[in-house]
C-alpha cells in the first residue's frame, strides 16, 4: 500500500519523538530525472528523517520526500541502529501501521 509521503513522514516523526529506542525504516519511489521510478530508503531517529539513498536539504524543516514520493513500506528497528547488528522489530508492513503509538512496541 502507498502512502502519502508529506502528511505521513510528519506523522511518523511526531510519534518517533517519545520512542528514542525505535528506528522507522521507509521504503518507497521517486521520479527519477529520466523519467522512470527510483528507489529510496529513509530513517526516522528521534523525531528527525534522513534519507540514506538521497541528497536532503540541510534545514530540518524542509522535507525529507518530495511530495511526489510514494512510500511503500516500513520496517521497525531497534534503536539505537547499528548497522552491523540491526535487529527488526516488525515489518515490513504498510506506513501506516504504524501511525498508531502502539505498533512501536
């Protein structure tokens, strides 16, 4: 299931903030320059995104997806990530399971 990217990043963030354990990965598409699709993967820590496939701007206030971006799935990590032993907690599931605090665990 696709997402709206804007209105549900800002969501995720918001409940990421009282979860400083969790890590929300994003999984999703781009339009590329060429015209076609591209994948992206983005992470929610402590109430901020970062992309990890993509250039964002430095102002944390501007967002992470353009609004043209389709998140197709998410995935629940231990926090804080270490990348040479993550452990998933849930998913990959839809985005917006995981607008409910409780499905943070």
């Amino acid at each position: 299931m696709a997402a709206d990217g804007a209105e549900l990043l800002q969501a995720l963030e918001e409940i990421s903030r009282s979860r400083p354990d969790r890590v929300l990965r994003l999984r999703g598409e781009l339009p590329s320059e060429s015209g076609g699709l591209e994948a992206f993967e983005l992470l929610i820590f402590r109430g901020f995104s970062s992309s990890v496939s993509h250039p964002t701007a430095f102002d944390p206030d501007q967002p992470a997806l353009p609004e043209t971006a389709l998140i197709t799935s998410a995935e629940l990590l231990q926090g804080p990530l270490n990348p040479m032993a993550e452990q998933r907690l849930a998913g990959p599931a839809a985005p917006t399971g995981f607008l409910e605090p409780a499905a943070w665990g």
